[in-house]
C-alpha cells in the first residue's frame, strides 16, 4: 500500500507541471510568434517482480518468436517471452515492446517530434543487449533484436513500476497563422526559420516575433530595445520608404541597407525559451545554422499556434486524471487507516 501511495504521488507531481505548461500556453493564446509547449512524461524504469522464498531454477532458453513491425524510420518490437531492456537516466528497465529508430551514429533509440517531419533522439534512451551494451546496428534489426532478449529466471514473475515522471518540456515549432497588420515593420517568416537578435552585451538570440520598429539610434530593433542583425550587422533604416523583400533586403528610399539575417536551426530542439518571446541554445550547444527556405513578409505577423479548444478540452481531461489520483491516495490512506486500527485489535 505505502508503494501505492508513491505511485498515485509521483501521477498528481507530474500531472501538475502539465498542468502549468497548459497553462502557459493559454496565456499566449494571442501572443505573437509564440510556440506551444509540449509535456513529455514517461514511467520511471520497470523492474523486475520475484516471488517470496521463490526458487531459482535456471530457465532454458528456446526460439523465441518477437513480432517486429517498421514505418517508415520507426522500428517498433514485440516479445511473449522474456523482456528488452532499455538504458535509462534511472536504471535499466525491462520491457515487453519498445519502439525506436536508428540515430545518426547508428543507435538504436527512443524519440520523440518537435513539429518537423524528422525525430529527435536527444536526451533520449538507448535499447541495450542487458549487459550495459548500447544496440547499434542497421540492416537485420529484427535478428539483432532476437539475439538480445533477456529472459530472467524463473522466479521472475513480472515487473513494476514507480510510478510516472516528467520527462521534459519540447516546443512545437509549428507555424501560426499570418494576420494582415499593413504595418512597414511587422514581419513575419513564412517557412521555417528564426530572425537573429542582439543585446547590448553581444548575446545571440532566436525570435519568431517580427514586431520591430526603430530606435532612437535609426536601429531596427525590437519592441524590448534588441537589435535585428543583419547579415553585415545592425541595420540602420533612415528615411521615408522602407521595403522589405521577401529575401530579407531591406531597401530605404530605393538604396539598399541591409539584408535580413535569417536562419534556420537544424538543432532547433536545443533552444530554450528565455521569455519576452526570444529563444537561446541550450548550455554547451553550438546552433547549427542552415539556410532559410522560407520567405520573409512585409505587412504581416505571425499568431500563436496554440489551438485554444485543443488545450482547454486536454486541461479538463488532465483535471479529471488528478481527481482520480487523489481519490486513489485518498483510498489507499483509509486502508491504511483500517490496518493499523482493525486488524491490529485482532
């Protein structure tokens, strides 16, 4: 009982910082170029249960058939017999099926999506031969995984968990829609991509806020006072005319200033968000920069991509899933209650 406890503890703990990340994107609903946030949770490693007093007796090791299924990059295994074990932060866990892809370097991984077509593997786990051996490999995966089954003794009868942990907060880069402003320094990227933006202490950050407007110094600049950069540096826009091409070249009074520094990040999936709607790589992470495809216009803003209905009805949802965990430690406390008290009188 003291295990369910735990275990219906760490469900409303997670169920919380979910909660929180809704709640966040529901407070830029209207804010502009913001991404939603997406709340990855996982269990905490599944162990393997033995019976009390039980006997060990070796158990022989047959040929046992997995059921192994691919689309397109994603490897997803099955196994009756035995368990595939997964390296975790946390330990090893001993699972049934497990659902991965092969890395860059040849792991074999779990994943997860940030918006884009590709997966992303960072931070993520590696399937293992249940030596300590991370799986690489690439062809007969099916084989590879057949060699690998962990089959326990026979005093093994299942595994368990510890509950559920929060596993990571990963941005939805999917592009909002373009609202109409007519204004000459709202921008907004069409495709891909992040304006480059300076502070005063030369700090590199990422924005999809095109909101700019010009500084006392004739800088374009944003709404906070940080510098647009340009591919030669700050772009400084003295006249009446401004055009803005969808290249990023910023013509004044027909004479051409300046050309947007516009990029795209293949390693988006290490910017953080640091508020006032900016993005900086994670610690320790060079920004792997690759042409913007995308195209730049004048006149136009990009809304939020945060789908108030969808986040509404998946908040209700998550409040009724903390409802039942509390009813469940409420339970389990009154089982308690009536062991210490009734059957102890016994």
């Amino acid at each position: 009982m003291n295990r369910g406890l735990y275990i219906s503890a760490t469900s409303l703990s997670a169920n919380q910082k979910r909660l929180e990340v809704l709640a966040n994107n529901l407070a830029n609903v209207n804010t502009t170029g913001f991404k939603k946030d997406v709340s990855l949770t996982e269990t905490f490693p599944e162990k393997l249960l033995a019976k009390l007093n039980g006997v060990q007796r070796p158990r022989l090791r047959g040929e046992t058939e997995i059921t192994y299924e691919t689309d397109g990059e994603v490897h997803t295994a099955t196994t009756t017999e035995g368990y595939f074990v997964v390296e975790t932060p946390m330990g090893n866990s001993y699972v049934k099926s497990i659902r991965f892809i092969v890395d860059d370097e040849g792991y074999l991984r779990t994943f997860y999506q940030d918006g884009r077509e590709g997966y992303r593997t960072d931070y993520e786990n590696f399937i293992t031969d249940g030596r300590g051996n991370r799986l690489q490999g690439v062809g007969d995966i099916e084989g590879i995984l057949q060699d690998i089954i962990n089959y326990p003794p026979s005093h093994i009868v299942g595994t368990m968990n510890a509950g559920v942990k929060f596993q990571k907060i990963v941005t939805n880069f999917t592009q909002g829609n373009l609202i109409e402003t007519g204004s000459t320094l709202d921008l907004a990227l069409n495709g891909s991509g992040f304006f480059k933006i300076m502070d005063e202490e030369g700090n590199t950050y990422y924005t999809r806020d095109g909101s700019f407007v010009i500084d006392q110094d004739g800088i374009l600049s944003t709404l906070r006072g940080e510098r647009v950069q340009g591919l030669n540096g700050d772009i400084v826009i003295q006249g009446e005319e401004v055009v803005i091409g969808t290249n990023g070249e910023v013509v004044v009074d027909g004479n051409v200033v300046g050309i947007l520094d516009v990029v795209d990040l293949e390693n988006r999936e290490f910017l953080r968000k640091i508020g006032d709607n900016l993005y900086q790589m994670a610690e320790d992470v060079e920004p792997e920069e690759i042409p913007f495809e995308g195209e730049i216009l004048q006149g136009y803003l990009e809304g939020s991509n945060v789908n108030a209905i969808e986040e509404l009805v998946e908040m209700v949802t998550l409040l009724r899933e903390y409802e039942a965990g509390q009813k469940a430690i409420r339970l389990q406390d009154e089982m308690l209650e009536k062991a210490s008290n009734e059957i102890g009188r016994v």
